[in-house]
C-alpha cells in the first residue's frame, strides 16, 4: 500500500513557493499526494459505494488503506506524524474526496479538520505529544462535540457545564452533545463546556480533551439519517466526567469559544470544497447518462432542455472551484479567515443542492431509484447546508460582517 508521506530529500531540495505557503510540502510531492488520492477514490472507492451504503459502514480494508496512506492525517503537521498540507491544498484534497460517498470522508474528516485543528492551533505542547501522532495515524479517532440540544451552529448557547472541583482541582463535566460525528468509534472527545457565564473578559466557554473510555462517558446509538450511509453520529452524555487541568485545551478556560470559531471557520473551507467535488461527480454522471440514454431514439443529450441543465450544473461547479481555491488562498495570506469562509460555505453547499436536484431531473425516474448514484449524492449533500454552520448562520456572518467592516471604516473618516 502507498504511503502518502513526502520524502524528506524532496523536502530539502525543493523552495517553498507562494501556493506551498505554511505547508512542508512541496509542489511536486503534492501533485503526487493528490494523484494517489484520486486513483483510490476512483479506483478503490467508488465502485464500493452501493457496498457502503446497503452495509452502512466503511469497509475495514478501505479505512486500512486510507490510514497506509496517511489520509487521517493529511492535515496535521509532519512534526506530529501527518502529511502537512495547508489549507489550499485541503481544498484540493477535499475536491476529490467529495466525488465518492461522502462517509469516506467523514471517517477522517473530524481528525483533519475541527477536531484535529483545535489541538494543531491552540493545544499545548504536551497535549500536542499525547495526542496528535495517533490522530495523524488513525490509532485515534477524535470527535468534535459541541452540537448539543439548543445550541447548534451556534456555541454561545451551550449548556454543558464544567465546574472545577475545589478539593482536588479537577474539572467535572456534565453535559449531553448531539449529532456528533464518529461518535460511535471515537478514542477522543474534543468538548466544549461552559465554565461560567459570559462577562466582560470573555465568554466562559472552555475546550476539553476527554477519552472516551472515561468514566461517565456514555455514546449513544448510531443515528438513523436521511444519507451519508457509513457516516455514523451519536449522541454522547457527559455524566460528571473527571478530567484535570492537562485535559483543558491551552491550558486557559477563555480559548474555548476563539478555538471553536477558527476550526469552524477553517473547517467551511473544506466543507465549500467537499460540495465542488460531490457536485462534479453528479455532473459527470449527468453527462454520461445524457450522452448515451435515449428518448424515441435521439440522445436526450441532444436535446436543448437538457443541455440547458447541464450548463447550469457546470456554471455551479466551475464557479464554486474558483471560490474556494480564492477563499483558501486569502486565509494563508490571512487576509479574511470569517467572511470569506463562510461566503464559500454558502454558495457551494447551496450550489451543490441545486446541481444534484438537477442531476436527478436529468436522470428522470431512474434518478429516484435506490444505488444510482445520483440518488445517494442527492440525499448526501442535503447535510453540507446544515453541519459546520447552517446556510443561515453563514448568511448572518457575511452580512453582520460586512456592515461592522463598513462601520469601522466610516469610524476613522
């Protein structure tokens, strides 16, 4: 199985570049790292795609050979075990993993992104050590778990509560979460948790590292969703779960909500990108089914209506690569990590809907029908406009954000 690591010679030989820009990757390693990842999508992955969604899981000799190729953790850096890819070449990643069934990605999403980011940009060098080799690995799995009943796509509103125990100075964390992806198989908890309420110096709202073999951790049954078959979510009750001060990302109670806010913003980029490949793979099915299905004799391709389809459905995906390829590049030049992520996230979960209602318009009855492929990312992509901030969160941060950056401006004049 191959392995996905750069070689450290190439490393050393090649100069960073402006598109490698806080990535150990070089330019040629990586045209070589997505070349892999797009034979065992392609290859390995899709024609295994009725497979996974009749079983509801990922098959173990798949998830084997992601981890050989190091894709649990292409986003994590070298120094800790991953690949290093910075966020533009996430994006590129993300392109190709989106054109398969999405519970592909899922299995190694939450170890890239939301809940690996947080230990990447804001854990301590200790939890850095405990922790990050064996999510880059896939030895770990780490879940994300803020979602909870009544606070969604939002965290101020969280009630799962960690109050510090004055006898022996550990965190009790009761809580419940909801939705969490990989639940289910997760080694590791990344929970967000009140720790007082919202004042002046700052929200009150903590992140904790907690195993899910602790005592008072409790996972749910897996949910039973509309699509994304294999992808698992659970609930997970926090039951007075003791952890101490090691376990407190950052090691200070205020870094919780910034932490929360930059993964889940990072994290909208990849999901932007996601849409783009899921949308191209509904376009070229459509392409293809058009090309050689026939009404009354003649190619429905040939038809003006169809074609009409099909060229909306490629405005959307071309529109949507130039988006998120911009928006990536403005967050490694750090030039706009809010508006932009979510201006991404925004058009390309909304645009992918649109491309798969197409794509089972131009499929006609056979696009309703169970293994079609159409049919599975239609259902698959209604999530992308909900997880990671729904399309009306995403509406409130770009607009919210473009007012108060109009104000400000108007403020020094």
């Amino acid at each position: 199985m191959m392995s996905l690591q750069p070689t450290p010679s190439s490393q050393e030989k090649r100069p960073m570049t402006a598109s490698t820009v806080s990535s150990a990757v070089g330019e040629q390693d990586f045209r070589e790292i997505l070349a892999a990842t797009r034979d065992f999508v392609r290859s390995a992955v899709v024609p295994r795609e009725s497979e996974i969604m009749n079983g509801d899981r990922v098959p173990d000799d798949i998830r084997a050979r992601a981890a050989s190729m190091g894709l649990f953790g292409y986003a994590i850096p070298q120094e800790w075990g991953g690949l290093g890819l910075d966020i533009a070449q996430d994006v590129e990643m993300a392109m190709e993993l989106g054109y398969t069934t999405l519970a592909l990605r899922s299995m190694f999403g939450t170890n890239n992104g939301i809940a690996g980011q947080v230990l990447v940009g804001f854990g301590t060098d200790g939890q850095k050590a405990r922790w990050l080799e064996g999510i880059a690995s896939g030895d770990v799995v780490a879940s994300f778990a803020l979602t909870e009943p009544g606070a969604g796509s939002n965290p101020a509103g969280l009630r799962t509560k960690a109050v510090r125990d004055a006898a022996d100075g550990t965190w009790v964390i009761t809580g419940r979460k909801q939705y969490i992806t990989n639940a289910p198989t997760a080694n590791l908890f990344v929970v967000f948790a009140r720790t007082r309420p919202a004042d002046d110096d700052g929200p009150g709202i903590a992140v904790f590292l907690v195993p899910a073999d602790a005592h008072g951790v409790e996972v749910g049954a897996k949910d039973a969703k509309m699509g994304q078959e294999g992808a698992w979510t659970a609930d997970v009750v926090l039951d007075g779960v003791r952890v101490g001060d090691d376990a407190l990302i950052g090691g200070a109670q205020d870094i919780g909500y910034r932490a929360a806010m930059t993964s889940l913003a990072r994290g909208r980029i990849h999901i932007a990108a996601l849409s783009v490949g899921a949308a191209q793979r509904a376009l070229d099915e459509s392409v293809a089914y058009a090309a050689t299905t026939t009404q009354g004799g003649t190619p429905i391709g040939e038809f003006q209506l169809v074609q009409a389809m099909l060229a909306d459905m490629q405005a959307g995906v071309m529109a949507g690569r130039a988006l998120v390829r911009d928006t990536a590049r403005l967050w490694l030049t750090g030039e706009d990590r809010r508006i932009a992520p979510s201006t991404a996230k925004l058009f390309c979960t909304e645009m992918v809907g649109k491309v798969a209602d197409l794509a089972v318009q131009v499929h006609g009855g056979a696009g309703y029908m169970r293994d079609v492929p159409v049919e599975r990312i239609y259902r698959e992509v209604r999530l992308l406009r909900l997880y990671e901030g729904t399309s009306e969160i995403q509406r409130l941060i770009v607009g919210g954000g473009l007012v108060k950056a109009a104000q400000r401006r108007a403020g020094s004049t």
